[in-house]
C-alpha cells in the first residue's frame, strides 16, 4: 500500500499539497491511508517505522528558517529507506544544482510558483513513478514481510540471515549491504518464505548466501565473515536445503 509523507511547516502550503494529494488519490482510486503531513522534521522521522518503494515524500527544504534543512532531512530519510521516492516542494530553485552533494537520488523538485494544474500534474507523476517501482520491486523476487507493526521489502538474494534482536519482539535482518531493525519473530520470519530456513531457535538464514559450513563448530558463515549458530537437529536438515 502506498505511503506519503509530507513535510512543510507552512499551514497553506500544508493544505494545498495536502489537498492536491487527497484529490489525486481519489482519481487514481489509489489503496492509499490519507497522507501524513508534519511541519517539524523530527516528527517525519520518527514516523518511518517501515521502509520500501512504497513510499513517498514530499519535502520542503526551508524548515523553520533553516535554508537547507528539507536536504538534512532527506539524507537520513535515505539512511533509514533506501528505495523510498522523495521529492522537494520548495520556492527555493537555486538550490536544486546542489541536491547531488546530499546523495540523495530526488525524483523531481517541484516550485511551489508553478500553476496549479502544472503543481497537480507534476504531483501526479511523483505518484505514478512510486507505484511503478514499488511493482517492479516486488516483481524482482523480493522478500516480503507485512504485520500491524512492520513492512518490510528488500531482494530475496541479498539477504543473508535473520536473528534475535536484543530488543523484545523485534529481530534483525542482515543482507549484503545494511540491518534492518524490526517488530516480528523468528517463527514469523520462518514463515514468511519457504527458501528461508530457521537453523537455530535464534537464527533464520538464506541458503543461498552460506560460503562455508563448520561442522565440528556447527556455524554457518557467509561472504562478509558473519556467521550464524546452528543447532544439532537443524544440521542436517540445511544441508539438505544447501542442495536446492
């Protein structure tokens, strides 16, 4: 399901975007919830408790005063959803040459002077682009797990492993690249694909990825040096898996 974030702290501004998106959403009769609109920036990120092609963010870069805050925000937008699509809706253009310094891979930055049918349908394109990653991301054999608490998307062949998080109720999933904190169990994980194997009460890991198996320390290890436990009545059962 598409989310959209907003950050603007301006009130009209916050009613215009806001209002051009419900519009839309009703139009594409998109499965969508009513976007999220925040006008401090601190809000925004505490409400990415999931991260996917799925979402969407529109961001103002003048925040309360601070010229290039909207391009602070984007980059730890990044840190914490890779493949989210974000956007800026600023009445400051000279900043666009300089957006590439933050790293922050923005779809389009939208002028806040344009007319309203070049504002809507410029808004309607940053949509249409989401929608068309978030399939063509799913199409690419991605790992998916969706609860009340936790979305999560990421490529089924760069996941190495999943364990226990120290935090109650949440487990860590490992790929090739980051770790990803989220609410769910192993026995959840275990069940969310069938080429997941669960080798330990602790651990659920990739076949695909194991480099080596210590049989005598009863270890699976995989390309970055991590390694995972693997309980005696597991063992046979992963190499059996190792062989599909």
């Amino acid at each position: 399901m598409l989310k959209i974030f907003v950050l603007e702290d301006e009130w009209i501004q916050q009613s215009r975007i806001e209002a051009v998106l419900q519009d839309l959403i009703r139009q594409k009769s998109l499965q969508c919830k009513a976007p999220e609109v925040f006008g401090k920036s601190s809000q925004l990120l505490d409400a990415i408790t999931e991260r996917g092609a799925h979402h969407l963010f529109f961001l103002d870069i003048e925040i309360k005063g601070e010229e290039k805050k909207g391009l602070e925000i984007a980059k730890e937008i990044r840190k914490k959803d890779p493949h989210a699509t974000i956007v800026f809706v600023t009445t400051h253009s000279e900043f666009m040459p300089i957006t590439f310094q933050y790293k922050v891979a923005a779809l389009d930055f939208i002028d806040k002077t344009l007319s309203e049918e070049e504002f809507k349908e410029r808004i309607s394109s940053a949509i249409d682009y989401t929608l068309e990653q978030a399939g063509t991301t799913i199409a690419q054999d991605a790992f998916t797990f969706e609860s009340a608490m936790a979305r999560v998307q990421v490529p089924f062949n760069k996941i190495l492993y999943v364990e226990t998080s120290p935090t109650i109720h949440k487990v860590i999933l490992h790929t090739q690249e980051e770790r990803l904190e989220f609410y769910a169990s192993i026995a959840d994980i275990e069940k969310a694909d069938p080429r997941l194997y669960r080798c330990h009460r602790s651990f659920v890991v990739n076949p695909q990825n194991i480099t080596k198996i210590d049989k005598e320390a009863k270890k699976a290890f995989f390309e970055n040096g991590d390694n995972c436990l693997i309980s005696r009545t597991k063992y046979r059962g992963l190499l059996e898996a190792l062989k599909k």
